[in-house]
C-alpha cells in the first residue's frame, strides 16, 4: 500500500504498526520519498479491516491524499515492523508543521497522577514543536533545540518503543530531563518562586501584563474581561486601535466569548490553531479588544504551557505578539528582556529555544470555506502545489509588506512563515535569516529570483544582490497570479486585483486592477480611474489626504462651499494649500487603488481622517456599513471604452451632497460598497465578454472587505461567471509570494 499526503512527522507509523499488531498482520511500514509503504499480509478480512482502519483511523495531524493497493505474493509471516527509513527522502516530507497539543497530551498534563501532570513541555508524535524547533536537517533530536536535552531512561524506553505514542517523537521530554519554565520580573531580574505558571496566573488574574515565551516567540498576555487590564497594555504597546487576539481554554469557552459556526470550530479545533474571526458571543470580553469590530479574533490553547496558564487564571487571556511596534516578534530570552521592558510586569520563559520565530496565523471562514489572513505557525513549511513545474528552483522574494517569501522544487512551493513589514532593519534580518536557513532545510538552492516591479523596495534589493536572474513580476498580476495557482488554473482567468498599492508598469501606484492573466503574463484591461495621492506616502497614513484628492476630482471648489463632516477634522486652510500642491502636481502620484478610495470615504464621512495602522479607515467604514445593511447603491460610472473604467466620482459627490444635507453615514458606508460591488461586475463582466473568459479571481488585501467579497460574487454568479477567492494564502500582501512563484515558474518552463 503506498500512502500519500502528509504522512511523516505526523505520527502515522506507530498508528500503521499498532493497527497492524491489533489485526495480526504481518509486514512493514516505512517511510520513504513518497509518503509512507505499507506491506501486509493476514487473513482477507483483517487486511480489508487494515485498509478502512488506514482511512477512518488516521492520526488528526495526517492528511491522506490517496491509498493505492497492489497484490503481491505471499512472504513469510512474522512480527509486523517499523522499518527504517529509506533514504534519500525528500527534505519536504521531513519538516513537519508545529502541532497544537494532542487530547492524549492533553490529558496526561491535567492527570495528577501521570508523571507528566502540570508539564508545559508534554508533547507526542501527534502533537508538539515541529518547524519552530528544527535546526537543520535530517530531522532528528540533534537538528532540533531539544539537542541539549537528554532523555531519562523512561523518555528514552518511549522515544525507542514503536507501540509507544512517544516513538520518535524527536522533542519528546517530562519534567525530570526536559526543558523548564521561569519567571523574570519586568526589569529582568530573575525570579524565584514554587510554581512560575501560578505565579504569573495570579498576576494575570490582578490585572498585569506578562509576556509569555510560547511556540514561536513571545506574547503579551493580559486578562481579555479587564478593560483596565487592556487599556494598560494599549497604551504600553502604543497600539491604540488595532483588535488583539484572545486565547481561550477550550472549544467550550470559544461559544461562550463568540458565536463560532460549526465551520469556524473546526478551525478553531484544528492541529494548526489558528486566530479565527468569530462573531462576540454571550459573554463579555473587555471593549478594547477589537473596539468597533462585530468579530473578534479568538484561538485555542495550543501548547500545554498555554493550557496550563488559563487553566490557573481560569479566563481567556489577550495574547497578542511579544514586540514593539513594527518591530518583529521577539522569540529570543534576552531580547524580549530587553525589548519588552516598560510593557511587561512579568515574563514567564523557558529555556527551549526558538530556533525560527513564527507569529500566530489568521484566518476566517468566508462562503462557506476557510480563508487564511496571515499563514504562518500551523501552516509553515508545508507545501503548496502550482499547476506547472519550475525548470529551476526558484527564490520569490515578496511584498514589502506583510512580507512572505516562496521557495520552489518543481511543482512544490514552500511559503515562509509571515516575516512582516520591511521597514526596519530588524525586520530585514529575519527576512535574511529566514531565505538561508528554509532554503537549507528544503534543500532548495535557488537559480532564479522573483521580485516585484518597484525600482527600490527592500525585496528587490536583495533580490538584486544575490547575483541571480531576476523575474520581475508585476504587484498585482503576482496578486492574481497566487489565485489562479491555489485553483489549479493555467489557461487565462480575469483577475479583479483591488489593493493597496502596488507599483504599476507605467510608474504609476496601481491598486484597482482589472487584469486579464495567464501564469507568465498580463493585459491590463480596466482600472479605478486614477485620482493624486496627495503627499504621496503621506497619503497612505492620512485618509483626509485620499478624501480630498477624490472630492476635488468630483466637485473642484465646490466642495469647500459644503458643510462636510471632513472640515472638522482638517481645516479648510491647510486643506486648500495641500490642494494646491496637488493640483501643480507636487508629491502627488496618480494612484488607482482601491484601498484608497477605501480611505477617502473613511475619511469624508468623518470616520477616520488618520490611520494608526493599515486598513483602519476601510475596517471603520465596513463596520459602520455592516450596519445598515440593505441600503440603495451608490451611483458608480463604469466606461467600458478600449480601456475600462470605473469612476467613483459621481458616488463621491452624491455622498458630499448627501452629507451636507445631514444625510446618515451607515446608510451611504453601505450603498458604497454595494454600489462598488455592482461597477466591479459590470466591469468585470464587459471585459470577461470581450476576452472569452469565465474565471474571475477576486485578490488583494481589498477582498479581505467582507461585504464586498460576499456581494461581487454574488452579482458574479448571477452573470454566469465564475468568482474565485483565495483561500490557502491571504488575499493580501502575504500572497503575494506564492503569485511571484508561479509566474516566475511559468516563464521558466
Ligand atoms: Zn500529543
Ligand atoms: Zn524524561
Ligand atoms: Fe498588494
């Protein structure tokens, strides 16, 4: 029987052994480049029962892709066996992802009378550190940070019994051999105390902040139903707005704080234990969480360390990344000593160190599928597969921001974890480290590098300096590029690329995208008429900047003539000189970005004329529509000449002429986005007649926008075309790797 799917790393030869040994068969399993092989033999209805056991009893971290069967004659009887390894197994079989705790685990932690009961460390071939811990490869004790660590005698008789659940599981440890947790106070001074665990519970428990050493870094953690709790760590993070993560204990405690769908607890409860958007539930979390947000962001206890900490402060715990702003999340002791110090009262670490740092992942369900905001811990290093195969390996360096980067063999892409915005030095070193020691455990050594258009930006720099062929691939044609390779899709898709910004061909910040793609190439068909980005960068930050350009396009002076919610906000004075800049065409790129126009409308209804991180406008405004739910579309003009064009500046000046008549902003956020997502498929569906395509991928950071995603399918379906969205890498900027990869790999073929 060969086995494919995810199979190793997982647990799945002492599952194969034990089921065996149960049916009284004999033969082997093994690992081997492909997965895992199987041979045995036994009474007909033992090995029938052997093969549905195969299916029905698999591990819950493997994932079968097929069984196939072969008859062979029969051999001699014998003891079933592990056998070892075949060698010359790809690398990418070897890096298995990190694994929530396992209900085995689990168990013997809360059992006072297992040897393992209170163990933050208690781990299993079903369960544990995987991908945070690997040093090199093949993946083995030594190659991991667990090489310092040596088995007792008891740990030892488990890691060498292949009955055993502990049968290589390479991180196994209890409390007599394996790591421990301690307590630093904030300053840095160590600690003593009976149990560091209840000492930083009770902390918690009184309202402070403890940075706590998990899987893949540092969390802050701070009491979720303490307003006062998170208002102090707001303020000592200096994030003011941004909604945090709450970790819970259990599936239990998920449908008290939120009202997760069947769908969304399965995620909740799957091995990666993402951050999944859910809707509040009965109980109530502390209003600074996610102020203003109808979802919040909850996940599972993943580690026993984690299960044992809420378990001791006996309420969900805010646990969002251990650093300073824009800065990388701290994984190191020292660092986060260091860094950390003025934010945490207390920190709670452990002396298993983190050899990759990996931030929490993100995702939500949308039409009735998972869709990833931010792939990273759980996900990382497995693979992704591209409809076509790369002649040569292949280095896809990324966004700028929200930075992750691909490596490929052939048709496997491997996405890093999420390394984050670009813009400081810290950040650039793990990016550097990243690239070296992921291309060394997948023992991809690439030939040819993938780099965005820009003429600067910091992946294109070390693109440069690497020496090799360099693809260029256009923002968004990456963005609808990562699409159409999660589908499957080689033949030319309509892609729908509404973002940010990204740069364009013709030097101008492209974002509102109409593209007709193929992998290796694009026509730029339609576009968001084009609008100055007063400032330029400037305007990325200042919404009131974006909502003056769009209302001078759509009224000129006359917009200063009217009573507008955005004169309260930026006095006319400065605005009119910032206007004048502008229209002399002073650090004012044209721009077509969606996200953009996002902004200018946050920003002209009185939402958010600044933002204190990106996307802040265009989520005030989806909140605040969510709420008027039904509302009349705005008017859009779609011109569908050689090139087409969607035009918001009608809908701009209907909504000033409405406000100033002290029209209600829920209403008008609403018929904005349905009167955006009625252009877009209008547009959509012109140039889809013009180039006989069906296939419409629906990216860029815009489509995380849930009211519009929801509505353009809709009005896409009901035209007979086929809307896409990505699902296994984020419509953002973290997917834009995977986009690069596949290009490039197209071009390479
Ligand atoms: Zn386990
Ligand atoms: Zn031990
Ligand atoms: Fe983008």
């Amino acid at each position: 029987m060969r086995v494919t799917g995810v199979v190793q790393g997982v647990g799945f030869r002492p599952f194969v052994y034990n089921l065996a040994v149960r049916l009284g068969l004999s033969g082997w399993v093994c690992n081997d480049p492909e997965g895992v092989l199987i041979e045995a033999q036994g009474p007909r209805r033992a090995v029938d029962a052997f093969l549905s056991g195969l299916r029905e009893e698999a591990p819950p971290a493997a994932l079968l892709e097929s069984i196939t069967v072969e008859a062979l004659p029969l051999g001699e009887d014998g003891a079933f066996r592990i056998r070892e390894s075949a060698t010359g197994a790809p690398p990418t079989a070897r890096v298995s992802v990190d694994l929530a705790t396992c209900p085995d685990c689990l168990r013997e932690v809360f059992d006072p009378a297992d040897r393992r009961a209170g163990y933050p460390f208690t781990n299993c071939t079903n369960c544990g550190p995987r991908f945070t811990i690997i040093t090199g490869i093949p993946y083995d004790r030594p190659n991991t940070t667990m090489a310092g660590f040596r088995m007792c005698p008891e740990c030892r008789r488990e890691y060498e019994d292949p009955s055993d659940r502990r049968f290589h599981a390479q991180p196994n440890a209890c409390p007599l051999c394996g790591p421990r947790v301690y307590l630093f106070s904030g300053e840095g001074r160590p600690l003593s105390c009976g149990d560091p665990v209840r000492e930083a519970a009770r902390a918690l428990v009184g309202g402070k902040i403890v940075a706590v050493k998990g899987l893949g870094g540092f969390h802050l953690a701070c009491d979720a139903t303490s307003e006062a709790a998170v208002a102090r760590l707001r303020a000592r993070k200096c994030r003011e707005a941004k909604p945090l993560a709450v970790m819970v204990a259990t599936l239990e405690d998920a449908r008290r704080y939120g009202r997760p769908t069947p769908q969304e607890e399965r995620l909740l409860a799957c091995t990666a234990a993402p951050i999944v958007l859910v809707r509040r539930g009965e109980a109530p979390l502390a209003p600074s969480v996610a102020p203003g947000f109808e979802r919040v962001g909850l996940f599972l206890a993943y580690t026993p360390l984690h299960h044992l900490l809420l378990a001791a402060a006996g309420r969900p715990l805010v646990m969002t990344s251990g650093n300073r702003t824009e800065e990388p999340i701290c994984y190191e002791e020292t660092d986060a000593l260091e860094r950390l110090r003025g934010i945490a009262d207390l920190v709670l670490s452990h002396d298993r160190p983190i050899r990759t740092r990996c931030d929490d992942s993100v995702a939500r369900v949308v039409l009735g599928a998972p869709q990833m905001l931010r792939r990273s811990r759980g996900y990382v290093p497995s693979a992704l597969r591209l409809p076509l195969e790369a002649a040569e390996p292949i280095l896809a360096t990324g966004a700028h921001l929200k930075n992750t980067f691909a490596l490929v063999r052939g048709r496997d892409v491997f996405l890093s974890h999420h390394i984050g915005d670009l813009e400081n030095p810290r950040a650039v070193a793990a990016f550097e480290d990243a690239v070296e020691h992921l291309g060394r455990l997948l023992e991809i050594n690439p030939r040819i590098v993938a780099a965005d258009m820009h003429p600067d930006a910091w992946p294109v720099r070390y693109a440069q300096s690497t020496g090799l062929p360099i693809e260029r691939v256009q923002h968004h044609h990456a963005h609808v590029a990562s699409c159409m390779a999660e589908h499957g899709l080689a033949e030319p898709v309509l892609g729908v690329a509404y973002d940010g910004l990204g740069y364009g061909e013709d030097g101008t910040l492209w974002g509102g995208e109409l593209l007709l793609c193929r992998p290796g190439g694009f026509e730029r068909l339609g576009h968001l008429r084009a609008v100055p980005a007063p400032g330029g960068e400037r305007a990325f930050r200042e919404p009131w900047r974006m909502a003056l350009a769009h209302l001078d396009v759509s009224l000129g002076e006359r917009a200063f003539d009217l009573d507008l919610p955005l004169w309260r906000v930026c006095d006319r004075e400065r605005a009119g000189a910032v206007l004048e800049a502008t229209r002399a065409g002073v650090n004012a790129p044209l721009t077509t970005a969606v996200g953009r126009l996002f902004d200018a409308m946050s920003a002209l209804l009185g939402l958010r004329a600044v933002s204190t991180y990106e996307g802040e406008a265009a989520c005030a405004l989806e909140e605040l529509a969510k709420t008027a739910a039904g509302a009349a579309p705005l008017p859009f003009e779609v011109d569908v000449g050689e090139r087409i064009v969607i035009d918001a500046s009608t809908c701009i000046a209907t909504v000033a002429e409405a406000l100033a008549r002290g029209a209600d902003a829920a209403a008008l956020a609403a018929g904005f986005h349905e009167g955006l997502a009625l252009a877009t498929a209008r547009a959509v569906k012109a140039a889809c007649e013009r180039c006989g395509v069906g296939a419409v991928c629906l990216t860029g950071g815009v489509f995380q926008n849930e009211i519009l995603t929801l509505r353009c399918c809709e009005h896409l379906e009901a035209a007979g075309l086929r809307p896409l969205l990505n699902r296994a890498v984020p419509p953002n900027d973290g997917g834009v790797s995977l986009g690069q990869a596949y290009v490039a790999a197209a071009r390479s073929a």
